[in-house]
C-alpha cells in the first residue's frame, strides 16, 4: 500500500514496478544531496552513486535476483555515513570497455554470453578501466598525481579468471578476463569481477564488470520436444527457461497444462530471442485459468539462436489462497525454411520463385498471401530549417541544436484508416542518429486527428484534405538538409473486398498460361521444393492507386496443427509470416482510346488549331494571380477581351466566374455581389436548357457511338448551370443582408408596376436550381437553408443544416457552424449557442500546436 496522487481519485491504492522504485530512488537521492549541501561536502554523481551501491542490502541470493534488483534494497542512513568518510578521496568515474579478444567491436560494459556456441569454449575478453574525471579537473594537482593499486575479485574462481592485481594511472589500463562455461549446468548463471581499493578497502567495490553466462538446453529429441513438468507457482514467482533453438525452426507451438488449484490463477508467458542489429523477436501473452486446465500458443522463433522463456504467476493471483500451482510446459518445435524473407513483385507479370525446405519434421506447407494495404509515396511541398532556443537546445559541448520542419499534403476521397511510414527513421531509436523524429495530422481546420513518433500508429480519417508535419532535430545542419526532400509513404488499409489474395504456380509460365496451380503439399526433411508467387491481375487493382504506389501484405507457408483454419485469407494470423510488396507499373495505354472519334471527327485542322489557342488563353487567365492591384487589372482587361472574343463559351464564363468568386479583398461587397451575379447570368444565358433538358428526360443508350462522350458533356454543362445558379442565389442573398430588402429585377418590377406584388429574384432563382439537382444535398443545401430562414422557417433551415453537417462526412466546415449559431441566435436558444460556440475553439483551432 502506499499514497498516490489525487488523479487516481484514490487515498491509497496497489502499485508496483517502476512506478514505485523510482520514485523511491529519487527520493532516497535528494536526501542525500540535500544532506551534502548542508554539510558543504563536495556533490559528484560518482560519489553519490558509489555511496548507494556499495551500502545496498541484497535482495535474494540466486542470479535472477541479482539482475532484476541490483545491488539491493537501498540504505539512505548508511549511504550518507559513507560519503561522510568518502569526501577526502578524488571523485572519479571508471569507464569500462569490453571487447571479445582479437575483435576491435563491439564493445561493451560487460560480458554476456547468451547463444550455445559461446557457452561451449572458453573465451578471452579485454577489458579496459580509464578513469575519468570532472571536465575541470587540474592536470598537475589531480590526474597527474592519480594512481591506485587496486585488487581485483571474481565470484567465480573455476568460471572466470582475472588479474589478482591492478596499478592504475590516469591513462588507463587494459587486462584479460578468461570465461570457461563449459562445466556449467543449464540455465542462468551471474559473476562479477570487482575491484577494491588496497589503501582503502573499507569502500567496497570500485567498479564491477558483470558477467551473464544463459547457456541454453539443447533439444535432441526427434521430433524437437522440449517439456517442463511440474512447475511451482505462488503469486509474484518468476521461472525463467533457456532453450536453444533448433536450426531450422521458424515457429513453435505450446501447450500449458494447470492444475492444484480452486480459484482463478493469471499467468504472463513471454519469450525473448536477441538478434544482431536489429529488435529483438519477442512474443507475450496473457493466460488466465479459471480452473485447470490447458491452453496452447504458437509464435514465431528464429532457428539456432536462445529462447528465453518467462513464465509468472501474477503477483495478486491467488492472493487469497494457499493453493501452489503446479505447470506443466511442453514446447514442440516447426519450420519451414525459405530462400526469400521478403517477396518483392516488381510490377512485371513476371513471378518471383521461392524455395521451402523442412529441416526438423515433414510440414505441410500451404502458402498463403495477401496484399491489403497500400503505400502511397509523397515528398514534401515545404521545408523550413530554423535553429533552437539557445537557453534549452545548446549541447553541453556548445553546439547547437537545430530543427527541421517537413510539411506533406495528401487527400482522400473517401474515409480511410491509415499510417505514416518513414523507411529511413522508423522503428529505430538507440542506433538512431536524429534524436527527436515526431509528426502531426491535421486537416485544412488545424484540427489535429493523429500524432505519433518513431512507432507511428493508425488512424481513422474522414474524406478531406490533410496536412502532415514530420519534425526533426539534429545538430549538424549538413544532415537536416539531406532531409529537405525526404520520402515517406502514407500506408492506407484496404476493404476486404479490395484486398488481393495472391495466387502460386508450379511453373514460372503459369500466371500466363494459366494452369499448373499450386495449392499445397508435405515438405519431407532434406528436401525442397519450389514454387511462384504470381503478381496480381491488372484488372484487381485498386481503384485510384497511381503508378509508383506500393501494395504491401504478408505471405505465410505453413499452418499450427491447432487453432481456427483461416483459409489463408489472412497470413498474419499465423505464427510466422513474412512481407511481401508490388510495385504498381504504369497504367497500359488504351489503343482503342479516341478511334472512334477520330474516325467521326468533321472538323478541319483549323478549327481544331483554333479551339486549342482558344483553352490555352483561358488556361493563361486561370492562373494569373490576384493577389495584387496589377495583378486583378491584368485579369480583368484579359478577361473582358475573352469575352468579346467567345461571347457564348460556357466554360470560359464559368472560370471568370469561379475567379470572381475566389476574390476576397474588395472593398464594395454591394458592387461585388452585384458582379458575380451579372456573371452567372451570363453563364446560365449560354447554356441551351431547353436541350439540357430534353437529354436528361430521355433514356440514352450507353452503347451508341458517341455516347459516352455527349453524357461526359451533358453532365458538364449542367454542373455548370447548377453552380452558376448556385452562386446566383448566394450572392443575392447577400446583397439583400447589405441593402435590408429583397432585390427585384428591374425589367420585371416596370411590368408590374402598380402591382400588389413584386417579383422576388431569390425565389425565381431557386425554383430554376431545384428543377436541376437536390437542393437539399451538402453541396447546395446552403441555399435551401437561406430560403427557410428568409420565408421565417427557422426549424426547418436548422434541421436541414444539421443533416448537411451529419451527412458530409468531411472535416467540418465552419461556414456551415456558423450558420448554425446564426440560426440558433434568431430562435433564441441561447444555451445552445454557448454550447456551439465553445465547442468552435476545437473544431477549429486558431493554430495547430507546438512540438
């Protein structure tokens, strides 16, 4: 039991692990140095650290206990009498290197000896003790003068052998350490080498090397058969296991039998291998028994190499009982071995050959492969290289640290879950050179929806547009500005039925042909056998998946002879499974593409050069900016001589009123209004209605000649009518909020002069967009919402507007929220509108937030 903070709404409450020892060490540490301040003795984290060890009650006497608590409980009173006698001796730290003899790496701080080989011969290790000393130190008053004769021990005379003396100077000294396992028994074995001072033995150990010593039990048995029976368990026991490893071996599958117990027991299973270079393989599980009985487990493994297997009972399972819990383990050896551990399509329809080899026991191998996710590459659209705070970000050393900002764009057009991958930076940290690496989602409202770091992580995106910043540090800028330009994939999960399963083949003429399938077969030891692995059907591509993309999946060879059979629609449920890529090859070209045009084409190759000077002038008016006054003057004299000069071209009016539209520094917003309302006029007096609309009554036949292409216009056009209708029916809204009255035309309102009744341009407006497309839609119901409002239906704009918002399934837009505050201030609902209101501050962060 002990006090923990308020947060957990609790006085006192369990807890255990490093959330308790840590603390507990920092607060056994400040009393100490508040103790050395107060008496003005010199503080030196050598010392202090010194003073803790070497005063440390052990905990347990077995190797296990030695490396899981160290050098023991820590002492406060005994370590503060100790630095009282320590305060006259130079304060100095020993930097230990070790290095297998013959080797100059890598070096190391101890010496473990983990894998069979080395646990078979005696090895000669080179151990090398400089001291070092506080970067200020005197020359002639402290490391000239510094020599100590020191003595040195080992745990285990007949194990490792050592020096029996040591003179060391300030330059260091190198000595040999012999390690003979050989006589060993299985299983975990600790020693130390430590070393004492002969003038001043009373100090305890100066420095100690550590040596770890797992040698693994070898498994002889045919098949490969590993079984630990009768296990003792009470809460909190640990039994630690060392198993070497068939060659061979790519997986294993378990069987845990319980029993001798009444009440529920949960037990932690991990199992840990350590490679070179990279993480090590580790698998973990949770198991609870209910009673006893068994359960099975299959994970991965590598061939030759030591498994450590942890078994735990939890520390408060069984508490309450005095039931001991008997375990029985028993471990059975698989492996399929393959020439490729990764399968890479290159975009070919070539396929790519695998040969499977089983060297324990005859396995069935049933490969099985799936590609369900996409890799889509993007490089940066910005970069910004800036240097840090020089009060938080300076080295030590002076340098400086520096932080680069990337910025990527990206869109989809649909929901999608999805993960930034990083090849270079991911998934490494300690062999890692760029300290810090973090990234941030946010979309076009600098809403952020996922952060992450060197693990990214999944996320679920709405359709919209998304900005994602990466942000690293480092102080060397040559290394930030080879990063300016720097790839990343955003990886997108794809639906079931967009996932491809891949198919395998006898043959390497089989994905062509068609025949000579592969399905599965008993590999027999000693022998192999090969097969291929086909690229997908063009045709069962993604849709929208551009050239250059990577689709990525797991492929598997062999199935556990328990579990749910998957019919390999899922590789990775099994144990072990392996990666497999296509590259996505250039869409092929369609030769029919434009034949039949060609052939019914009528117009001359002047009226042909004549459209194409036409586009590219509309093109030239597009992209001139109107940031500025020159700017709009050019667009506008461009503008009015395009349009004397194509007078009836619809997609040309619609573009000067689309650009019209994107203006945003006027100063008359009457006389602006009043211009976008002249310019969709013009644009719905070019169009043929009465045409549109006998085409959209009528049912065409989607194979005539032509066809395709006149629905691709027709479409087109009537977009183009709608939006001008649109942004008719906005701007004269407007126009009315401004001059406090409904706007008539003033042709219509002299034909009607005398009349009770004026004609209302809005509702003439609206009537004519609704014949054309559903004024209800998120696309144009903005308008069906201002009709209500303005015919004083308040409820009824509010629901519509409220089913917009539901129903867009983008990021929000705010113009729509704050038409809903609009809305909900003219009804009168106040607490709803400090509700919206609030709630405006996260759907639309004034700025995204700071790394």
């Amino acid at each position: 039991m002990a006090p923990v903070p308020t947060w957990t709404l609790q006085h006192r409450m369990f807890m255990n692990g490093t959330s308790m020892s840590s603390p507990c060490a920092c607060g056994g540490v400040a009393l100490l140095l508040s103790a050395m301040k107060a008496e003005h003795l010199p503080v030196s984290p050598y010392s202090v650290r010194e003073a803790l060890e070497n005063t440390c009650i052990p905990v347990g006497g077995s190797p296990e206990d030695k490396l899981s608590a160290g050098q023991g409980l820590m002492q406060v009173d005994k370590a503060y009498d100790y630095i009282q006698k320590l305060h006259a001796v130079p304060s100095v730290r020993y930097q230990i290197k070790i290095t297998q003899s013959g080797k100059s790496a890598p070096t190391s701080r101890g010496i473990y000896l983990r894998e069979a080989d080395f646990c078979q011969r005696s090895t000669e290790w080179t151990v090398k003790v400089e001291p070092k000393f506080h970067d200020d130190a005197s020359n002639l008053e402290q490391l000239v003068p510094f020599e100590e004769c020191i003595k040195l021990h080992s745990t285990g005379e007949g194990v490792v052998k050592a020096p029996e003396y040591l003179l060391l100077t300030h330059n260091g000294r190198d000595f040999n350490i012999i390690v003979d396992p050989t006589t060993l028994s299985d299983g975990l074995h600790y020693y130390e080498v430590y070393a004492l001072d002969c003038k001043s033995p009373w100090r305890g150990p100066l420095f100690r090397i550590p040596i770890t010593i797992t040698k693994p039990q070898a498994v002889k048995s045919r098949p490969p058969l590993t079984v630990f029976k009768g296990m003792s368990f009470v809460p909190g026991h640990i039994e630690r296991k060392f198993v070497e490893v068939p060659t061979g071996a790519t997986w294993v599958e378990v069987t845990m039998k319980t029993s001798g117990f009444s009440t529920a027991r949960r037990f932690f299973i991990d199992s840990v291998q350590i490679s070179p270079l990279q993480r090590p393989i580790k698998w973990e599980s949770v198991a609870t028994f209910s009673s006893p009985s068994s359960k099975s487990f299959s994970f991965a493994v590598e061939g030759g190499r030591t498994m450590e297997l942890a078994i735990a009972q939890f520390w408060s399972s069984g508490v309450g009982s005095h039931d001991t819990t008997s375990v029985d383990f028993e471990i059975e050896f698989h492996g399929i071995s393959i020439n490729k551990q990764e399968i890479i399509l290159d975009g070919s329809e070539a396929p790519v050959r695998v040969d499977a080899e089983a060297l324990l026991l005859l396995e069935n191998l049933a490969p099985a492969a799936v590609l369900n996710k996409v890799r889509i590459p993007y490089r940066p659209v910005d970069s910004k290289l800036s240097t840090l705070s020089a009060e938080r970000d300076q080295l030590p050393s002076g340098k400086q640290t520096l932080a680069l900002l990337l910025t990527y764009k990206f869109k989809f057009e649909e929901g999608a879950e999805i993960k930034p991958y990083i090849p270079l930076l991911n998934n490494r940290i300690y062999d890692n050179k760029f300290e810090a690496q973090f990234y941030m989602i946010s979309d076009t409202n600098k809403r952020v929806y996922a952060m992450g770091d060197v693990y990214p992580e999944t996320a679920k995106l709405p359709k919209g547009e998304y900005t994602l910043q990466l942000y690293l540090r480092h102080d060397n800028v040559q290394y930030l500005e080879k990063m300016k330009q720097l790839v990343i994939f955003i990886e997108k999960k794809l639906d079931e039925k967009e996932s491809i399963q891949l198919s395998f083949y006898t043959q390497p003429d089989g994905p062509v042909i068609g025949n000579s399938s592969f399905k599965s077969s008993v590999l027999i030891p000693g022998a192999k056998e090969a097969f291929y692995v086909a690229p997908p059907a063009k045709d069962k591509l993604p849709k929208g998946v551009a050239a250059g993309s990577v689709l990525v999946g797991a492929i598997s060879y062999g199935k556990v002879s328990f579990g749910v059979n998957n019919e390999g629609k899922n590789p990775e449920k099994n144990p072990v499974s392996y990666s497999v890529s296509y590259i996505v090859p250039p869409t092929p070209i369609d030769v029919d593409k434009g034949k039949g045009s060609s052939s019914t084409c009528t117009k001359s190759v002047a009226e042909q050069l004549e459209e194409e000077i036409r586009d590219a002038k509309i093109r030239v008016l597009s992209n001139i900016k109107q940031s500025t006054d020159e700017g709009r003057s050019d667009w506008k004299k461009l503008s009015i001589s395009l349009k004397s000069e194509y007078p009836k071209y619809t997609p040309l009016l619609a573009k000067i009123l689309e650009a019209l539209i994107s203006q945003n520094n006027f100063e008359d917003k009457i006389h602006h209004y009043e211009e976008i309302v002249g310019a969709a006029d013009e644009v719905i007096e070019s169009i043929d209605t009465d045409e549109l609309a006998k085409y959209f009554s009528i049912k065409s036949d989607p194979e005539e000649e032509g066809a395709e292409k006149t629905k691709k216009k027709m479409d087109t056009t009537r977009d183009q009518l709608a939006d001008a209708l649109y942004q008719k029916g906005l701007a004269l809204a407007e126009i009315e909020l401004l001059k406090g009255k409904k706007v008539v035309d003033k042709e219509d309102a002299k034909a009607v002069e005398g009349s009770s009744t004026q004609p209302d341009l809005f509702e003439e407006n609206f009537k004519e967009l609704q014949k054309w497309v559903g004024v209800k839609s998120s696309q144009y119901g903005t308008i069906f919402v201002i009709r209500e409002r303005r015919e004083g239906r308040l409820g009824t704009a509010l629901k519509v507007l409220s089913d917009m918002i539901q129903e867009d399934g983008s990021p929000p837009k705010k113009k729509f929220y704050d038409l809903k505050i609009s809305l909900l201030e003219e009804i009168g609902w106040a607490h709803l509108v400090s509700y919206e209101k609030q709630w405006m501050s996260v759907r639309f962060p004034p700025s995204l937030p700071l790394f």
